[in-house]
C-alpha cells in the first residue's frame, strides 16, 4: 500500500497493478454454477434481489427456462420468498466475460478507489446501420407492426390470466361471478326497459291528446272573442292612424276582410290581443297584412302591409 501511494506521488505513467484486483475476481467467481442437467428440473426459492438473468448463469440454464418456471413473461415480476420449479430445456445459455482488474493509469486506479474496486461495464454500443449513424436495423413496416404488438398483448394477457389462476384462484372466481351478476342485472334491466316503454309511449299519447284538447279550447276562444270585436267602431292608435291617414283609406273595409281571411292567433308578445297575418295586394305589390287588435279596448295597435 505504501509502494502504491509512492508511486501516485511521483506522477509515474507505467502500469501499476491493483491490488484489489483479487476482490474483483471473487465477484465474478463467488457464485459458482449449479448447473441444472439438460432435461431436469428443480425447486429453487428466489431470494431478494435476484433476477432471472442471475438465477440462468447461476443454474446453467437460459433465462427463458427460468421465466417460464417462474409464470411470467416480464423479468420484473420476479417474486421474491416464492418457490419456482426450473427445467433445463437445452437452450443456449449467455456467458459473460470476465474482465481483468489491471489499471494502466492512475486515473483509473483512484475512480477504482472511489467506487470500491469495482466498476460496472459500459453499456453497450447501439447496432450501426447502413449509414454507420448507430440508427439500427430499418423499422418493420406499421401492419407487421401492428401483428406483432396484437400478439403480444394476447400472449400477455393469456399469461396473466393464467398466472391469476394458479395464484390467485379465489379471485378469479370472485371475478367470474360479479361478471355473472353484472350480466344478469343487464338483462334484467333490459326486460324492465321492455315493460316500460308501453306505459312511456300510453302516457305520450295521453299528453298529446291533451295538448291537442287545450290547443282546440284556446282556438275556439279566440274564435269567441274575435267575434266581439266591433270592426265599425274600431279606435286607432296614433301610429295606426298614421298610416291610415296615408295609404289605407277606406281601411274598414279592409280590416273586415282580413279578419275574415282567416283565424287570429294569440299576440306572441303576450299582450292578450289577437293577431292576423294574411296574403293580400296593396297598389299592385303582392305582400302580407299584419294586423293586431285589443278586443277589451277594441282598438288597432298595428296594422301594417310588407311587400314581399
């Protein structure tokens, strides 16, 4: 140690061997492989922080034996405490490198001190494409796109519902029967749905005879009280008798023949009065009458022709 501390004094640039380099060593071959024989299986309890990565370089098999024995298809459900029964399918199995702990520099022998003697690998570089970018290969066309993530979902969800049953059994079951009961309360409704709409439709048509009796009521009262109207004896308002004064003379005629025209209706503006609006002719122009009488007061409050 002291042999290492005077050469990063003195700044040298030869190669100095870490020492440590034994600790690293024992990372790698701490954990020996217990090899599963091809075509045997065995019992093993995962333990917190394992992965099926580890446990595949541990037992000599691939990580997709051991996913498989665990029932899943995502390595992060993993779960820790639970027994899983792994088979040697015969896969090929991934083996890594063991990297040597000699350090050329003392750059590199002071980060080694920093992180505890050991550093972890870098990452992996992307695969280059044809234009030596780092792009990958080309992107699979959207349909064989949308095929492969169809299957994925559907193996997934098979997988799930799979895993649910062999664990979970009680809540698959608990499921299967609200599904029975929501399908059930459905059909239900529906049928009651079915016995109702007669009563809807009954209680429409008696509204609608109703409107139609009221409606028949109202006309027949303005009919009623149109026919008190005094047309000899009309007064005028002084905007009426404006326009008496200049384009309708004889304008008693005329109001009797467009009440005559046709039925008033009721003021829409709410006042109570009664309402004509008639076809007619004014000094050769096709047009329509507008008239509006007070039958309490017995007077014209408008009275108005609009060519068309």
């Amino acid at each position: 140690m002291v042999a290492f501390c005077y050469v990063l004094t003195c700044g040298t640039t030869q190669s100095v061997v870490h020492k440590p380099q034994t600790h690293s060593k024992e990372t790698h071959t701490s954990q020996k492989v217990d090899k599963i024989p091809k075509g045997k299986s065995r019992k093993i309890t995962v333990k917190a922080g394992d992965t099926p990565s580890g446990l595949a370089k541990k037992y000599g098999v691939c990580v997709e034996d051991v996913m498989k024995g665990a029932g899943i298809t995502d390595p992060r459900k993993l779960i820790a405490g639970k027994t899983i029964t792994v088979t040697n399918g015969g896969g090929s199995v991934s083996k890594t490198k063991q990297s040597k702990s000699t350090v050329t520099n003392t750059d590199k022998s002071q980060s080694s001190k920093k992180n505890g003697g050991s550093q972890p690998p870098p990452p992996p570089e992307p695969p280059k494409g044809p234009s030596g970018n780092g792009s990958g290969s080309r992107k699979p066309p959207r349909e064989e796109e949308k095929k492969i993530l169809k299957d994925g979902l559907k193996a997934t969800s098979g997988a799930v519902l799979k895993y649910a049953e062999e664990h979970y059994p009680e809540l698959v079951k608990k499921g299967e029967e609200l599904l029975t009961e929501v399908e059930e309360a459905a059909a239900e409704a529906k049928d009651k749905v079915v016995e109702v709409i007669p009563e809807i439709v009954s209680e429409a048509k008696e509204t609608v005879t109703n409107v139609v009796s009221e409606s028949g009521k109202i006309i027949e009262n303005i009919s009623e009280i149109s026919k008190k109207i005094d047309i000899q004896n009309l007064k005028l308002s002084d905007t009426v008798k404006n326009h008496i004064d200049r384009p309708y003379q004889n304008f008693v005629l005329l109001v009797d023949e467009i009440t005559k025209a046709a039925s008033p209706i009721s003021d829409p503006q709410g006042t109570g009065a009664l309402y004509w609006k008639v076809n007619g002719n004014f000094n050769g122009s096709e047009g329509l009458y507008e008239l509006l009488i007070d039958p309490v007061t017995n007077s014209i409050w408008h009275f108005v022709f609009k060519s068309k």
